[in-house]
C-alpha cells in the first residue's frame, strides 16, 4: 500500500537533506568502485552519423570494437530527416546527409557479429540548425503523411533484422497536439514491426505526452541539470539525481509503462552537469567530470526495476573523440572506463 502523501513527503525531504549533507563534506572527487548496474538490460551507445554512408565506413567499424568492449548490448542509430523550417509540411530524405540503407545494412551485419542488437531512432533536423522540438508544421496532415513515408521502411527493416526497438519519434514537442496523428503513425507501425515502441520525449516533454498507452515504453531524452556549480563531487551529482529519478518514476506510474531513457549524455567540459543540454565550445575540457557524470547515471539508475535501460549519447561513426575533444562522445575518454567498469 502506498504511504500517505505527507508522509512520502517527509520520508523524501530527510532523504534530499541526508543526500545534501552527504555531498556538502564530499565535494571533492573521492575514489569510488564501480558504478552499481545490475538491471540495466538496455545498455545502449547511440551511434551517430550525418552522412550517406557514413555508417559504412571502416571507422564506424572500428567504433563498433571500441562500443562493445564497453560492455553494451544494444545499438541504437540515428537516422535523420530533414526540413527547410519549423512551419515546413515535408520533412524530407537528404541524398547527402540521411543515411543510405545500404549503409546501414552493412553495419547491422557488423554489430551483429559482435554482439550488438540495432534499435532505430528517427529523428527529423531542420536544414538551418535549431532544436526539432520548435517544429510546428503548418499543414499537420501533409507533414504526418511524409513523416510516416521516411519511417515506414526504416521500421520495416527493423523487422527483418529483429531490433529490439524503434523509437516513433524524437523530441517533436511541436506535434504533441496532434495526438490522432501520433496514434495513427504508432498503428501504421506495428503493422510492419511487432518489437517494442517507443517515442523518445525530451526532458521537460515527457509529461505532455497523451499517447503513452499506445506505446511499450516510456522514452525520456535525459539532459536534466544534476549539479549546481562546476566540478562536484560523486556525491554530490547523486544527489543531484534524487529529484528527477522521483519524477521519472511518477511518470513511470502514471503511464503503467516502464521508464527508457532514450539519451543521456554529457559534454567532456568544466560545468557539463549544470546545463548537460548545451554545448558550450567555449567552456575548458574536462573529461574527468565527464565520467564523474557517468558514474551518477548509473548509480543512481542501478537497480532500478521500472527503469529498462540507459543510452547514451552518443559515439561519432567518424571515429572522433579522445582526451582533447569537448563533445558527447565518451570515445577514449574515463567515461568509457566507467561504462565497462559498471556494464561489464
């Protein structure tokens, strides 16, 4: 049975004050063992890439040997449409920059062969830059109607290749209103692909989301601050975590679906766990707050029973990375090390 509210209530405050107090006599980063992960079945490096056959090439293999030793088991890759505008009624296949599914072919076979299952997640770019959650089309039936065109075969083919998951959408908070839509692209989907489904909401999205009963998961983008100053301590990031892990599961609850995190990731820079969203090129590189962050991800999502899995955000099919790059990647970074302490 459920405790009353005010007693949920108390019992959370002496949690977030013991937390609090705990972070305030450690903000130094204090040695600890491997993050605690036993229950994270979806154990997931987003691969990405913005070419045609960039998926194809022999870095992107390569990515493949260096993702696998990090223990993951699923692989999800980004596929990307793209529109002139925010208001545009067509997003659109870019012979340059969606990948080709030749390419893409090659490089299932080849997570294949090392043990990693390919999810598909879709997502829709505009050609001038700018967040996908501004899209608003200004003809919804046209744009849903081209929308499920680009998705269909990408679903198709995550079929015939068994993938564990396909992601409906990404981030299109602009949408959210068209909830029929939604619910008719969810259908013509399962029509050609009978894994799970998931629409991968972003952070401050996921509440609005009216079609989760349709769906077989609940997927968050995770980019929720975690920290309030630059270079905390382990500690302290957990505690930070404490508040968005007692929204995720109210989601959890109120969906009777469990919680994907669809992405999360942080920027190798000094502050990444302020703003994980933004990336500043300005800001010092920091790898050793990047996996710090690791570390809490994993912490505190370890055990977790409603949470079906992390991931992350993201490796580059290009190969870039290493300890002076300020980006997402944790290729050759500690944040690698942090994964395949706690994965492995």
């Amino acid at each position: 049975m459920p405790a009353p509210r005010g007693r949920r209530a108390g019992r959370t405050l002496r949690s977030l004050a013991a937390l609090s107090l705990i972070a305030a006599v450690a903000c130094d980063r204090l040695p600890t063992g491997p993050a605690h992960a036993p229950r994270a079945p979806a154990r997931g490096i987003i691969l990405a890439d913005w070419t045609a056959n960039g998926y194809a090439a022999p870095s992107a293999l390569s990515a493949l040997d260096a993702i696998a030793r990090t223990g993951a088991r699923v692989l999800p890759v980004v596929v990307t449409a793209y529109q002139a505008d925010a208001r545009a009624s067509a997003p659109r296949v870019d012979a340059a920059r969606t990948p080709s599914a030749g390419a893409v072919r090659t490089l299932v076979a080849a997570a294949a062969a090392r043990g990693l299952a390919v999810a598909f997640k879709p997502h829709v770019d505009l050609d001038g830059g700018g967040w996908r959650g501004t899209i608003e089309p200004g003809d919804a039936a046209a744009w849903f109607a081209a929308y499920r065109a680009f998705i269909r075969p990408w679903a198709a083919l995550a079929e015939s290749i068994g993938a564990p998951q396909f992601v409906i959408g990404t981030e299109l908070a602009g949408t959210l209103e068209h909830e029929a839509e939604w619910r008719e692209t969810i259908r013509e989907v399962r029509a050609v692909y009978s894994g799970e489904i998931v629409y991968a909401a972003s952070w401050d999205e996921a509440a609005r989301v009216r079609f989760w009963d349709a769906l077989d998961r609940v997927g968050v983008d995770f980019y929720f601050p975690v920290a309030s100053r630059e270079n905390p301590g382990r500690l302290e990031l957990l505690a930070g975590w404490q508040p968005w892990l007692e929204r995720l599961e109210r989601l959890h609850r109120q969906s009777g679906r469990p919680i994907l995190i669809t992405e999360i990731g942080y920027p190798s820079v000094n502050g990444a766990g302020m703003r994980p969203y933004a990336f500043d090129r300005g800001a010092p590189v920091d790898v050793a707050e990047q996996a710090d962050l690791y570390w809490a991800a994993l912490e505190a999502t370890g055990g977790k029973p409603w949470i079906a899995g992390l991931w992350w955000w993201n490796w580059l099919a290009d190969g870039s990375g290493g300890a002076a790059n300020a980006d997402y990647t944790p290729n050759g970074k500690p944040a690698a090390a942090e994964l395949a302490a706690a994965w492995r």
